[in-house]
C-alpha cells in the first residue's frame, strides 16, 4: 500500500500531471513516465531523487535547463543555482495542499485507480477552480 506520487507543477505550484509508482521503485520511473508531459519552460526544479545524467540530457534537449542537486554518491558534484532551487518549495506546498484531503493524506482508498481519482479531482478543486 506504499506509493510515490511524481508530479508535474507550473510555474506558480499548481499541477499538471500526476504519476503513481510503488512506493519502492526509484524516481527514475517516474521521471521516465513524465517526461513527454513536460511543458515548455525555461527550468527545471526537482529534489535529489531525480539526479541521473540521462534525465538531465534529456531536459536539456527539450530546451529545459535542470536545476537539481547531484546525489551525495555523485564522484563529480553537479553544479545548479541554489537561490532558484529554493523555489521547489512551492512543489512541497502543493503536495501538503493535497494531503490537506483525509482521503489522499491516508491513503484511504486501496485500489491505485480509485486513489489516483481522487488526487485528481482534489487537485481540481484545490487549484483550479
């Protein structure tokens, strides 16, 4: 019943696609499943989990730079700007946003689909209406 929510925001922390792994599966699934959701955008925030020199080449080819940490077993460390990586915050928010719906933050319901609509349609009413 352990699952990993991916997500894809605009710039201003709302969501536009969703992607649910088991909860042990690395973030490189989920990087690999949005990334053809990727809209056009000038950056790229995302935390330590999605550090892979394949991802990064492949945000750099859609024209997107990456703003990522290197992981700490990285021999090289990666540079990236760490004043606009302070914005990722607003991905937290709307995911403590989302975890504000009982039904989500517990995990309530046990079939991945029912759950994944429920995400979705608390993710409507929580950001765009």
């Amino acid at each position: 019943m352990n699952t990993k929510l991916h997500a894809v925001t605009d710039a201003n922390g709302r969501p536009l696609s969703f992607f649910i792994t088991a909860g042990q599966v690395s973030d490189y699934t989920g990087a690999a499943a949005l990334l053809d959701d990727l809209p056009k955008a000038k950056w790229m925030l995302a935390d330590r989990g999605y550090d892979a020199d394949w991802f990064r080449d492949a945000l750099e080819q859609k024209g997107i730079k990456p703003c990522i940490p290197g992981r700490k077993s990285r021999s090289l460390p990666v540079k990236y700007d760490k004043r606009r990586y302070k914005r990722r915050n607003r991905i937290e928010i709307m995911f403590g946003r989302l975890k504000d719906w009982r039904r989500v933050a517990t995990r309530y319901d046990r079939c991945p689909t029912v759950y994944f609509s429920a995400l979705a349609l608390a993710a409507t009413v929580l950001f765009w209406l």
